[in-house]
C-alpha cells in the first residue's frame, strides 16, 4: 500500500476534499472504472468518447477509496476527492510515484516520429543486449524485458501499466529502455512524470489527422516531449526533416542533430543500395548492414547516435551494430523456394513511408524486373490519406492490388473506393480491387514472373485482421510464405 499524500505530493491540487490526504492508504491506481476495486484511486480522465468524471460512481461503489478529477462532486465522507487542472497529467505523475520512480533508476530513451520509431527501438534494444546490458522494450511490436516477451497493444501503454512495465524492467535489473513514444501518449499525458535520458525524433509526415485534425497539431503533440525534456538528457533529431528544428525550440536537453543528406552533428553517406544489404560512409567509416533500403540509413544513424550519446565507444557500436538483421514486418524479405521472385513484407502505413519503401525497391530492380504492391488502408483512422496511398502506390508499381487491410467498424469496399478516387485515368490500367487480402496476395503471386519483387505493405508485424471489432488471426508474411508453396507444386 501507498500513502495518497505521497503520491501525490508533484501532483498541482487545486482543492481537496472530504477524507485528509494523509489518512489514506491505496493499493492500486486506475482511470478504468470498471477495474476500480476495494482501496484503490480512481482517476477521473476525460478521454475521446467518453468521460472519467461519469464514472465515479460507479468506482465509488466498487471500492475506490480515493477519486482525482477536474471538477467537484459530491463523495461520501470516507472517501478523498482530489481536484486538479489536468487529470490525465496526474495520472501519469501519480503512477510514476507509485511504482516508485522507476524511470529515474534506469536509462530511459524516447523516441517519437512518424516512421522509424518501431525500428530504431527494436535496434537499440538488440545492440544493447548484445552488449552484454539487461534492457527493456516498449514498442509497437512488442514489449519486452531482457528476453521475456510481453505483448503490445499500443503504442505507447497507459500511465499505469507504462510505470508497472518500467518497474518490472528496473526489479529485472535493467540498465537501459527504449520506448517508442506516440504523438497520441504525449499528448495524453501517458508519459506525464517519467524522466528520459535522451529524446529522439525520427521524422514527420502525414499521419494521425483523424486524432491530431491538423498537421500543426500533430506537430506540437510530437514537441510536447521534448519540452519535457531536462537540462541533464539528450534531444537528437534528424536534420533532414525541416520539422526537426521545430522539436528543438526552446528544449531544455542537449542538442544534438544527424543527416543522411546534409550535415549534422552525426552523419552518415550511402554507398551502396542493393537487394544484400547497405553500405554507408558513416562517421568517417566504411559500414555494411544487413538491413535493406535507403530509409534504413537514417535507422542504423540514429542508432549509432543514441549509442554515442550515452557515451558507448565508436567501434564498439559499429562492431555490434553491423550484425543486426531487420526487424520483423519492417523491409522483411522470403523468397520463393528457387529465389526467383521475392516477397517483401512492411509496416508501410503512410504514403511517405509507402514512397520511401517502393522508391527503394524500385531502385533496385533492372529493366526486366517488376514491382507488385498490395495495399490497402485502415478503416476509422484518417481517411484524407486513403486517395493519397493508392496514387503512391500506383505511380511507382508496376501491378497495384488495391485490398483491406484493418477495416474495422467500416466497410472495407467503402474503403477502397476511397482509394480508387486517388487513381487517374493511366494507373487505373495497371490497377486491381481485390477486398479479401488473401485473395488478394495470392493474385500478386500468380501475376509475378521470374525476377519480379511482391510488397505487401500496410500490416507488416500484425498477426490479425480487425473486422467489426472482432480481430481474426491474420499474417501475411505467413499467407505470402504459404503462396509461394505453392509454386513449388
């Protein structure tokens, strides 16, 4: 149990009402009321579609013995009501202090932007351990703590199960974390409270206007982190996105930039672009990856500079940084059992990072090779980019299977023909709708001839398919393996 005069104690109170603060004692926190129980605090949120304030209740009732919320009512004498300006900010300040602070007793590294964030954290992760350090994971893909595999399913988790997760990895005697920081969790306060050692941002495109509605505001959630940021961490940014100056104004972190195209405080030139690898001049140094495609030099330079910032030597990262191979779902190649076609599986969601991935396969092809993509857009997410991602994908593939990808409450037709609208009259020719996404990776099999490369964008690590809030099991590294099967046959 926890005192509530504690836990509060960084929290701004504007008043404070019935039972003292002093006389309370929780054994847990939670903004769900359906969780409260018997002696815990219930945060009153205001989220998206409903509001915490409704629900207290209801947490009453079911045992909470302590409510945090923005306006007063009327609560029973045994209980303690706490108002203040920001519930969603005192939950995370107030989860932190109740886990104990555990971001301040390990190395926590942000890192925030609109692709590469998946990557780069997995990346750091695996260089880390391969250094010999225990680390913890928060990404889209997975969490995890050393090698004990915990399942994602955001982003960036909520305020209590963040600082449960951060706890567990500090019991596990983790030195270092790497987290993946959404511009949804900076801008809901889920990472209120925690101290990083270093913040990291990758780049900025079109994504999540259905939640942010401008771009502007998608923006400042993403600077919202680094203002967070202390004197005594890290701001590292990527130069070559002009938004990357905007992060840095008035951050209180060190500043630190990296350029694949310019100049930065680290940078890297590539070399060599092939269908085996990367080679790059980074740092003065001649560097051979296993990882594929041009975007993935800002990948392995990011790395590389967070590892310099936390003070690791330069050949000692170059050294273990060369070994790794790509993260699942993320430029992940197979091949049919003679290799004469690959397949190319990618998280790939935004038409930047639809471009940058085709753009990259495309450079890689010869003459008498083609490009298959299959692609489609998640239903209940920013439709504004669905015209957009088809025309991308169709402007440079050679075959574009327009499909579904998570419809979820939508209909996946209505979909598609949001897409099809982004078509014109010449790539409409070489254009297909095919709704069922098996059917529809199994047709770019079947129109794929020797040489010819398949990617399947839009899903790249996901194992299921969201249809009407149901979610089916769903794999296309798994359908487009068993596709090439059949080929065999």
């Amino acid at each position: 149990m926890k005192s509530l005069k504690d836990i509060s104690s960084q929290v701004r109170i504007l008043s404070q009402h019935g039972v003292s603060l002093t006389s309370v004692q929780i054994i847990g926190i939670t903004a769900d009321s359906r969780r409260a129980a018997e002696g815990m605090l219930f945060v009153a949120v205001k989220g998206t579609t409903v509001d915490g304030y409704d629900f207290i209740p209801t947490a009453i009732a079911q045992g909470a013995v302590a409510i945090v919320a923005e306006r007063k009512i009327e609560v029973p004498d045994n209980v303690c009501l706490i108002i203040v300006d920001n519930a969603a900010a005192a939950l995370g300040i107030m989860a932190h202090a109740f886990y104990d602070y555990p971001s301040t007793k390990l190395k926590l590294v942000g890192i925030t932007g609109t692709n590469g964030k998946t990557t780069t954290a997995t990346l750091c992760y695996h260089v880390m351990r391969d250094l010999g350090f225990n680390t913890g994971l928060i990404s889209t893909v997975e969490n995890k703590i050393n090698e004990e595999v915990i399942p994602s399913t955001h982003t960036t988790p909520d305020p209590v199960q963040l600082n449960a997760l951060l706890a567990k990895m500090v019991d596990a005697g983790c030195a270092y974390a790497f987290m993946e920081v959404s511009s949804h969790a900076a801008h809901q306060h889920r990472i209120a409270g925690l101290q990083f050692v270093g913040g990291v941002f990758t780049n900025i495109t079109h994504d999540h206007l259905d939640y942010h509605k401008t771009f502007k505001d998608y923006i400042d959630a993403k600077k919202m982190f680094f203002d967070g940021l202390t004197s005594d961490a890290f701001a590292l940014v990527n130069s070559d996105d002009r938004n990357g100056k905007i992060m840095l104004q008035n951050c209180k972190a060190k500043h630190a930039t990296f350029s694949v195209l310019g100049t930065g405080d680290f940078t890297a030139r590539i070399k060599e672009n092939v269908i085996s690898g990367l080679v790059l001049q980074l740092d003065g140094v001649e560097f051979h990856s296993l990882l594929l495609g041009e975007f993935n030099a800002w990948n392995i330079l990011t790395v590389y500079a967070i590892f310099r910032l936390l003070g690791f030597e330069k050949q000692q990262v170059l050294t273990v940084l060369s070994a790794q191979k790509p993260v699942e779902g993320r430029f992940d190649v197979l091949y049919t059992g003679d290799r004469s076609i690959t397949g190319v599986i990618d998280y790939a969601h935004t038409p930047d990072a639809v471009e940058k991935l085709l753009s990259t396969v495309r450079s890689m092809l010869k003459k008498d090779q083609h490009l298959l993509t299959v692609v489609g857009c998640g239903g209940d997410r920013d439709r504004g980019k669905r015209p957009v991602m088809a025309a991308t994908a169709a402007k440079i593939s050679d075959k574009t299977i327009l499909t579904s990808d998570n419809p979820r409450s939508e209909e996946p037709d209505a979909i598609i023909k949001e897409m099809e609208s982004g078509l014109n009259e010449e790539t409409r020719k070489h254009s297909l709708s095919i709704t069922d996404r098996k059917e529809a990776i199994r047709t770019a099999v079947m129109l794929a001839k020797k040489g010819d490369v398949i990617c399947v964008v839009g899903k790249g690590h996901e194992k299921y398919q969201e249809i009407k809030g149901v979610k089916y099991p769903f794999d296309d590294k798994e359908v487009l393996r068993e596709t090439f099967k059949t080929l065999a046959h």
